[in-house]
C-alpha cells in the first residue's frame, strides 16, 4: 500500500511517494480502457444537475481538453476534461454520441447506462 496524504506535505504522488510538486516520476497513468467509449449522463454528486460525461477516450491529457473544448462549443455549456473523463454540463447524450460517431478516428461509441 503507498501513501496518499500526509500531514507534512499533503497530497503525494501515487508512483514514487514523493509530494504532488516534487513528483519525480509524473505519474500519470490510466488503466488501459477495452477500447469502447462510453456516453452517459451522470447526476451523483451534483444536487441533481445532469452531465454528459464521456469516459474510455484512448487520449493524452492535451487532446483530451482539445476535445473537450470542441464538444462543449458544439453543445453550447460549459464542462471540463479531468482524469480521464469529458464532462459536459446538461443532457446532451445524444447530441455527444452523434459527433462522436461521426468522427474519424473510428471509435466503438456506445451509450452506458439507463
């Protein structure tokens, strides 16, 4: 088990135990996704406002928020892009599942939950 918080320093860097600004390593990785990217709308969490939250993307941090700046300018809201997953302020599934589709890079997009 490593260490995730100390009362000296704070928060520390999950691969080499050093705190999050000394970090030697850069630790960034994520678990390896089975290559379908998911769509669904999330509400946990939030007081019962909605998101369109888009996970499984096989992208860098950069492309990521590169990304997300796209499908927040096609839905008109506002949103972020952080570990790992897109998230879009609002309900616009289908909206997001269509562009994402139509994209070229070929992804298996699929809609996750009810």
């Amino acid at each position: 088990m490593s260490l995730v918080y100390s009362t000296d320093f704070g928060r520390a860097c999950p691969g080499c135990g050093q705190p999050v600004a000394r970090c030697a390593c850069k630790a960034k990785a994520r678990p390896a996704g089975d290559g379908i990217v998911r769509v669904r709308r999330e509400t946990a969490g939030r007081k019962g406002k909605g998101v369109t939250a888009v996970l499984g993307l096989p992208l860098d941090d950069a492309s990521l928020t590169g990304l997300a700046k796209q499908l927040k300018a096609l839905c008109g809201s506002g949103g972020t892009a952080k570990d790992g997953v897109i998230e879009i302020q609002g309900d616009h599934l289908e909206k997001v599942v269509a562009w994402l589709q139509a994209r070229p890079e070929c992804w298996i997009v699929k809609r996750a939950g009810g």
